[in-house]
C-alpha cells in the first residue's frame, strides 16, 4: 500500500506548487493513480486544463479547492471535492481571497525590510511565474538569495506562523469556508487535522462536532504530514460522525521536495469508492 491508487490533495503552480496542471496529470498516471484531486489554495485557475489533461490521459480527475480559515492557535485548511468551479458566486468569494493576499504580500515584504532582509515584491511575484503568490514563493527567494538555506529554514525564521515576518490573511470563518464550498456544489472536507493542534483528542472532537455542524462532509485522516496514531485517531473520530474518509499526500512538487504524488503513509487506505460516494453525494451526482 506504499502508493496509493486515489490521492485528493495536490498543487499546482496556479498555487504554489511547481508543476503545470498537464504535468501534475502525468506524473499521477505515470505513478499509476486512478483518481487525483487538484486542490490548489483559494484558486480553481488550474482545473480546466487538469480536467482536459485527465480525460486525455484516462485518469479521474476531481475539482478541488483548499481554503485557509480563522483558527488559532493552529492551523485550518478545509478542502472541497466536487465544486462547481463555474459557479460565479464561489468565483466571487475566491476574488476575497485573491484580495487578502494582495494586501499581505507588500506587508510581508516591509517586515522582510525591517529585519534587514534585502527582498523585493516583483522579485517574489517573478518567483510566482505571475500566477497567485504566496509564502512557498517567498521562500524561494530568501533560500536563492542565501538568507535560508531550504524551505524549512525559511519558514521557520521568517515565513511561519509566530515567526517575525508572518502577516494573517485569513478572513473568513470557519462556518463559512465550508458553506462557501457546500453552496457550490461542493464536499467539505478538513484538511490534515494535525495541523489544527489540538492539544487532546476532546479538543479535536469538539472541533469537528462544531464543523460537522456547518456542514462538513469528511475528514483527511491520511496525509504526509500525519503518522500511523494519528490517522487512527482522524479516522475514528470520522466514522464515528458518518464523515468520509479521505487521504492526501498534499504534493507541491519542488516546493515540497520530500512529499510524493500518491504518498500518504504506509498504513494509508484510501479506496475509489470514497471517490464514488463523495460525487454521488455532491451536486454532480448525475455526472459521468
Ligand atoms: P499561503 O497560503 O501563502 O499562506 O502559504 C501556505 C503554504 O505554505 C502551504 O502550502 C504550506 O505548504 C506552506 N507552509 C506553511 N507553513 C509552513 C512551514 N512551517 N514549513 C514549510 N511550508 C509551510
Ligand atoms: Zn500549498
Ligand atoms: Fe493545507
Ligand atoms: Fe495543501
């Protein structure tokens, strides 16, 4: 089980990963998925030619999206399956988006400044290839102008959450990622609970009762980020609430060296049918 058949995270550098939408399809087929969601953050800009790259190459290709939402201390990424990207109205909320992070970005860059850091915005934007920026970008440029020596370092001098040159984009609620997603069409799914930090598992279970109350449709208890205990403890506390059961491997090509396409773990088991369930449940249940 080493690599899975289904993987329902990855990035492209319509966001910040590395490889184009038609290189990201190649590599799942090449790795020998059956199905691939692409999942880019706050952006559905590469789906249309991920779904035209699928299609050619045989392989299943699930519209995705992942959203940052307001949480502290940690972490809350939640991802939708099955959107309707065409939707204008989800269109329009990811334009919020889009505008949250034109507004961090020159903030970032003056608290770079402040700390001596010589960096410019049209150098990270350069960076970006002209597509959504964000922090992986940053990174590149403080690691090729010596300030970091790799992406780790970056974030965790500068980049990081509580690092001195984090600037908090997140603007919307957490009750409303999700209804953004379910009101197009969508599955809510939260994306590698680790990173929320709960500190015991009443904490994460109060979490989710909160988030299933909004909505949420599944859980991604399989992930690169997330060891064996864990994803036990996710997928318990999902089945428990009736959630799906998903898996990521969360892949950003050269902005996340160590993760591999189709990689979550050993002890990973993430089967098509969820893939299945999931369309039947969403808004393109009909769909072929
Ligand atoms: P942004 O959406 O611009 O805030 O950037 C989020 C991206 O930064 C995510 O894809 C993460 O993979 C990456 N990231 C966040 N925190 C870290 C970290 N501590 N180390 C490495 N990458 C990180
Ligand atoms: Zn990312
Ligand atoms: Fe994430
Ligand atoms: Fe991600």
């Amino acid at each position: 089980m080493l690599i899975q058949k289904v993987d329902l995270h990855s990035h492209t550098l319509h966001s910040d990963g590395t490889l184009t939408p038609s290189e990201l399809v190649a590599l799942a087929r090449e790795r020998g998925l059956r199905a691939l969601a692409l999942t880019d953050h706050d952006t559905t800009g590469g789906l249309e030619e991920a779904l035209r790259a699928a299609a050619q190459a045989g392989l299943e290709l699930v519209p995705g999206i992942e959203v940052s939402v307001q949480y502290d201390p940690g972490t809350m990424h939640i991802l939708g399956y099955f959107i309707d990207h065409q939707s204008p109205r989800l269109q329009e909320r990811l334009r919020g988006f889009q505008e949250a992070r034109r507004n961090r970005n020159p903030q970032i860059i003056q608290k770079l400044n402040e700390m001596g850091v010589s960096i410019t915005l049209d150098e990270v934007v350069a960076e970006s290839g002209g597509d959504q920026v964000g922090r992986p970008h940053f990174a590149r440029v403080l690691i090729r102008k010596k300030y970091a020596r790799d992406i780790p370092e970056a974030f965790g001098k500068y980049l990081a959450k509580g690092a001195p040159a984090y600037v908090d984009k997140r603007h919307m609620a957490p009750e409303d990622g999700i209804r953004m997603i379910t009101e197009s069409g969508g599955i809510a799914v939260l994306a590698h609970p680790k990173q929320l930090r709960a500190k015991t598992a009443e904490e994460l279970e109060a979490v989710l009762d909160r988030l299933v109350a909004a909505g949420l449709g599944g859980i991604e208890a399989y992930s690169s980020s997330q060891d064996e205990k864990e994803s036990r403890a996710y997928r318990e506390a999902g089945e428990r609430r009736g959630l799906f059961v998903t898996g990521g491997s969360d892949f950003h090509g050269a902005n996340k060296s160590q993760v591999e396409l189709g990689r979550m773990g050993d002890w990973a088991d993430v089967r098509y049918e969820v893939v299945e369930a999931m369309r039947q449940a969403s808004g393109r249940g009909a769909a072929a």
